[in-house]
C-alpha cells in the first residue's frame, strides 16, 4: 500500500519502511488516513518496550567502542610523540595540549564538544513540538555563544596566555572570594551538561537495545575515562576529530535518506500539511484502542495532547512550516541564555581556547560556530519534522526523553537506522564527555590542589590528581544521573533548567575579559544574586501560573523563561551598577598574567614570537564578524521568513535545500580543513614510521631533540620575560579616544 500523497513507487523503494504491512488493528477512522496508520493503529508507542537492537549491541557499542577509542588514540598520541616529538607526558601537556593547536582542529574540536546529545535528540524535540521553528532557534541559539566566545578567547591569547582555568584568570584578578564563587558555578556547569549527555544517552541506548537506563548510565562514562585519562586534553583532541566525522558521516546519511532516498520535500510538506488538517475529534479517533473516542489516548489527563496530529497552537494558522510560532520563539530565548551559560561557564571552552594557537583562537571559535550549526539545524529539519509528518506514535514523553530521531531513523532504514543513530548518539556523548571529563580534572588540580591544598605541588602531582578526578568524575556523573531519573528528570527538562543555574555567571565572566572597570566584589554578588533571584522568580512563576511547584509545572516554556532571563539580566544589572557606580576599578590588564604559573618547563606556545599586532588585528576581525553573524542569525533572518507566514512548498524546498548544503559543506571543511593544516605532522610522522620499518638510524631523534631544546621554566621562581599584554579591544577604543 502507498502512502495516500505519495507515488507508487516512493516509499516502496525502501523495503524497511514496508516492514509492518500487517493489517491494522481497525479500520482508518478519517480520510486522508494518515501515512503510516496500518503499521500502528491502536499503538501508543513507538518502541512499545521492543527493542529494534539486541542488548549486545548495545554493549557492544558501549563498552567496545569505548575500549576501541582508548587503544586508538593512546596509540595515535604515543605515535605522534614518538616520530614527530610532540605530547610529552607533562602536566602543562596534558591539560593544554601544548598550547600550539591549529584553526581546523580547533573547529573541529569546538564541534564535536559542542556536539551534546541534546544537540541530536532534543533539537528533533523541538521540530516535533514546534515544526520548522524549533530546528531554526535550537540550532541559531547555540550558534551564537561560540561566535562570541572566540573574542573571550583572543582576549585570553593576550592578556592571559599562560592560563589553565577561567578560575585561575578570575583569582588572578579578582581574588580568593571571586575563584570560589566562580569555581562552584564552573563545577555546576560541568555536572549539568553531564549529566544532559547521561540522560539522553541512556535513554536511548535503552529505547533502542534493552540494556538498563541505570547500567547504561554507570557503562557510559567509562569509555571516556580510558582514553581522557591515558592522553589528556591531545588525545581528547584527537579523538574528537575522528568523533566528528562520524557524527557528520551519520548526519549526512540521514539526511539524504529523508529528503533523497525515500521522499522529497514537496512530499514531506504535503505529510505535514496533513497531519495539521485533522480536527481535534478525528485526532482521537485516530490515537485510539478501537477507533473510537471512548479509548482514546489523543490527551492526557489534564487534557494536553500527546502525539503530532491537529494544528500546532501558538503557531500561524495551526502549521508546522511556519516561523511565526510563540512557543517556538518563547524556546528560542530560554536556549539562547541557557547556552550562553554553558559556554561561557564551562571550563571546556577555555580550555580549546587555551590550547589553540593565537593566530587560530578567534577563526577557530567562528569556523567551529558555523559548522555546528548544521547538525541540529539539517538533523532536526529532516528527522524531527519526518517524525511529525509521518505521524508516527511517538508520545510526548519519548519525544521529551529523545527518542524522535532513533525512532524515525527505525522506520526508514530498520535496525541499521538504529545502528547509525547509536553510534553517532554514542560518539556526542564520548567527545563532549571527555572535554567536561579533562575540564573537571584542570580545575581541580590547579584551582584546588594547587591553589588550597599544595601550592609547590609538581608536574607529576598535578598529572596524577587530574587522572584520579577524571575516574572519579565519570563515576560520580553515572551515579548522579541514575538520581535526575528517578526524580522524574528528563532531558528536554534539564536542558530547559540550565540556564537558571549557571545564566547569572555568563556576564561577570565577559567583564572579566574586556573591561577594565569591572569589580570583584560585584562579581561576586552579581553571581550570587543574580541566581537567587533566578530561582525565586521560576518558583513563584510556576506557581501562579499553575497554582501549584511539581517538577512538570517547573518545566513549561513560561516558567522556564522567566527564570533564564532574570539570571542572566539581573546579573548584568548588579554587575555594571556595582562596577560603575559603587566599585569602580581600573585594572592593568598588562599585569593580568604576571600572577599566574606554570608549573614545569614547557613553555611551548608562550614565547616571544607571539606579535601582538597580529592578536590586535585578530580581535577587530573576531568582533567584526562575530558580531554581524549573531545579528544575522537571531535577526536578521528569523525576520526575513516572517513575511513567508505559512511556507509555500516551494519556500520550504528552498528551507530544506540550504539546510541540506549547510550539512555538506560543513562535513567537508571539518573533515578536510584539519588534515590539510597537519601536513607537514603528518608527513613527519608517516617518514617515521616508515624510516623506522626500513631500520634507518635517527629515527626518533627529532622527539629527544624537543626535549632538549624545551625552554627554560617558567615556574613560582622563575619567570621569564613576556612581551607585555594589550587592554582589551573595548578599552583600548576607550584609552585611545581619551
């Protein structure tokens, strides 16, 4: 049978979409019957507690894959150290990766970190909930932190270039009451967007395999912890790279499978105009036991419907294909604060920034933004909206736990769908696991350790407490995700929350970096305060909006909102007025990196060859377009698609087309844009390898030679002389015009 706005040869050509031909449980109660009726009248899940996948491939996948990348990235790094000279086993090595990465790794490092499970799963929630919008604001959204980042990042190559931690710039700053505060809001940071990675990939690997939330949640983590703590930040790196291109291999599968292979625009667009037109009667008739009202299960007690059929409420004219959509736009707020916590707090991004080389700080943050982009934006726009076109019986609960894309994959390419987005769920988890893992492990030896426990602690101290927080971390977050799930927690309802959390740190942090009035003291209260009445303005949102606090009425899009916003305004509020008017400082941001100390003598990436006209000209470059693309992205082109209302077919095509080449030519860049920057590594490490197979003496000489010609310390003791830092851009436009 064909689907009814199909032709007859359009689905069939895919023999997993035709898998369950059966007849259905009741005859098809509305014309047009929807597409995929006959396979699941009556069901109320899509999964129904069934597996596509067998637990061994679950495990196999779990616990292989992450055996497979330990052994290959700790061969890769031992490889690179041996023939080319690089990765020494220092502690400064470990946790900066040398300082000397270039812009193509960098990108692609910033993608595969930024790449969370939430960035596959709840990115097709949101299509699924809102239509086109919500792969638009989830992806625009999360695009513009890193954008932004990469000026936080150049100012870092600057005025701070010997840092391991954001905390160790704010305590040479600010002082010991600023790096607690800020060092508590880091570490909220990393739990959370931990425990995101936790919660949806469990989640999924049980939907899909069978394999125990509570097993999959403790199994996870540890294959992250094999590779991170054998190599450190240079193997995380390096595996992020390979990570990246699966997930955009996988990517690119899927959407080639939905708009190529088996539709095509014009026929999902014909699907979702369909599944809009059914009145809210036919709807339960269709989500139903029998085929009739009495046992439907269209809504749930409190009348709030569970599944893709009816108009959208909220959006122009009931539609999926439209940008005009309140909740849509009420989600796109709520991420664009709650991310800009979870960059510019998280330690992993200071720490890419910290490892890249000045001249590819800036290009790598902007390169990194508009490559991610893709992944949510082409994954959603063909998975999640397949997932409401299609109209197949995903519930809001699943939706809600992630499992739009697993269960569309499912019905277009059997259980090798299922495989796919396994893997690639598998490979966000891994990437963006091991940077929270190393971020974890940076702060607490060296805002920890070193700073309150052993102040003369060594290299090799430091490399062991970073390797030991790094174990202990992965068990913590598997145990602590466990918790979220049994406290009803899902992922759509912590990503949503993150903002409240960490949103009142984002703006003390950015002062930090660019403005030479900002005041510790208001920092400080700014972080506190802001957070506090964070949480007290979501707490009596929710209750005036439903007249009672449950975990459900704490996660809609308006109490949510509310919390998101007054963290990060009233943090920037207390922040300039305390600064400004109550304690105004006038910091010598030339003086910023004289307080902060290396611990050994590896001081690759700090020397004098650092031209600080070139990281001026890379701060107007950086500001320039960082700027201009967040204006196109939140702006400029949501308000260029509002006059479309309803999209026409052929609008959508075109919709559908960009997101399509976006997914291309970002998958290209990321994939070919590092190796060819590598060359000449690569070329010396193969002439090793294959000097060293042909028994050619010297071989490995070029490794001892780095030893030997490593700098001189850089240590408490000794200091050597550093080229003085500039102000920030900011200030410098001040001091010039004054």
């Amino acid at each position: 049978m064909a689907h009814p706005l199909c032709g007859a040869n359009t689905t069939l050509q895919f023999s997993s979409v035709i898998k369950n031909m059966a007849e259905p449980a009741f005859s098809c109660p509305v014309d047009p019957c929807p597409p995929t009726f006959d396979e699941f009248a009556g069901s109320t899940s899509y999964f129904g507690g069934q597996p596509p996948l067998s637990q061994t491939v679950g495990y196999l996948v779990v616990i292989g894959f992450g055996a497979l990348f330990s052994v290959f990235t700790t061969a890769v790094v031992y490889v690179d150290k041996l023939f080319a000279g690089n990765a020494n086993a220092t502690s400064e090595h470990f946790n900066t990766a040398g300082r000397t990465v270039k812009t193509g790794l960098t990108a692609s490092v910033i993608v595969s970190q930024w790449t969370w499970a939430a960035t596959l799963l709840q990115s097709s929630n949101v299509a699924w909930n809102y239509g086109v919008s919500g792969p638009f604001w989830y992806a625009s959204g999360a695009t513009i932190q890193v954008l932004l980042f990469g000026v936080l990042a150049i100012s870092l190559k600057d005025i701070a270039p010997s840092a391991h931690t954001m905390c160790e710039i704010v305590r040479a700053r600010w002082g010991k009451s600023a790096h607690i505060t800020f060092l508590i809001f880091a570490f909220l940071a990393n739990i959370i967007v931990t425990s995101m990675l936790l919660l949806g990939g469990a989640a999924t690997v049980q939907a899909l395999t069978g394999v125990r939330y509570e097993l999959a949640s403790f199994l996870i983590p540890w294959g992250v912890i094999l590779y991170t703590s054998a190599g450190g930040l240079k193997a995380t790196f390096m595996a992020s790279y390979f990570h990246t291109m699966i997930i955009f291999a996988v990517l690119l599968a899927m959407i080639t499978v939905v708009y190529i292979k088996v539709y095509s625009s014009d026929q999902i667009y014909n699907y979702l105009a369909q599944t809009v037109s059914y009145t809210p009667e036919e709807c339960e008739l269709i989500w139903s036991e029998d085929g009739t009202a009495e046992t439907s299960f269209y809504t749930n007690d409190a009348g709030v419907k569970q599944y893709a059929c009816g108009s959208v409420p909220g959006n122009n004219g009931g539609s999926y294909l439209t940008m005009l959509s309140s909740d849509g736009l009420m989600f796109g707020i709520i991420n664009i604060v709650g991310n800009f916590g979870t960059v510019f707090v998280d330690q992993s991004y200071w720490q890419s920034a910290i490892a890249a080389r000045p001249e590819s700080a800036a290009k790598g943050y902007l390169l990194g933004g508009i490559c991610w982009f893709a992944i949510p934006f082409s994954l959603a726009t063909s998975l999640g909206l397949t997932s409401t076109a299609l109209m197949l019986p995903i519930n809001k609960d699943e939706a809600g736990s992630g499992l739009v894309p697993p269960a569309v994959a499912d019905y277009l390419m059997g259980t090798a769908g299922s495989a796919l987005v396994l893997v690639m769920l598998f490979m966000a988890i891994v990437s963006t696991g091991s940077a929270e893992s190393i971020a974890v492990s940076s702060l607490v030896a060296y805002d920890i350790y070193r700073e309150y426990i052993n102040p003369e602690a060594t290299g090799q101290q430091i490399l062991w407490v970073s390797r030991v927080v790094i174990v202990v971390f992965g068990i913590f977050m598997g145990l602590f995700a466990i918790a979220l799930n049994a406290m009803g927690l899902n992922l759509g309802w912590v990503y949503l929350f993150m903002g409240v959390v960490i949103g009142s740190a984002v703006i003390p942090l950015w002062n930090l970096m660019t403005w030479r009035k900002a005041s510790g003291k208001g920092a400080v209260i700014a972080a506190w305060g802001g957070f506090a009445l964070a949480v007290i303005g979501w707490l009596v949102g929710a209750k005036i909006q439903s007249g009672s606090v449950t975990v459900a009425n704490l996660g809609t899009n308006e109490v949510m909102l509310s919390g998101n916003l007054i963290a990060i305004l009233s943090s920037g509020i207390i922040h300039y007025v305390y600064s400004a008017f109550i304690d105004p400082q006038d910091f010598d941001f030339a003086t910023l990196d004289d307080n902060i100390h290396l611990v050994e003598q590896d001081l690759r990436g700090l020397g004098d060859e650092i031209n600080k006209d070139d990281i001026r000209r890379s701060k107007r470059w950086i500001i320039r377009r960082g700027y201009l693309l967040t204006f196109i992205l939140i702006l400029v082109w949501p308000i260029l698609s509002v006059p479309a209302g309803v999209f026409t077919q052929e609008y959508f095509a075109f919709w559908v087309l960009v997101s399509i080449a976006w997914g291309f030519a970002a998958a290209i860049t990321i994939s070919v844009l590092p190796l060819v920057e590598s060359q000449s590594e690569l070329g010396a490490v193969f002439n090793g390898m294959w000097n060293y197979m042909r028994g050619v003496e010297g071989t490995m000489r070029h490794a001892d030679e780095m030893e030997v010609a490593a700098p001189p310390a850089k240590t408490l003791d000794v200091e050597p002389v550093k080229p003085q830092a500039e102000l920030p851009f900011h200030d410098q436009l001040d001091h010039e015009e004054a």
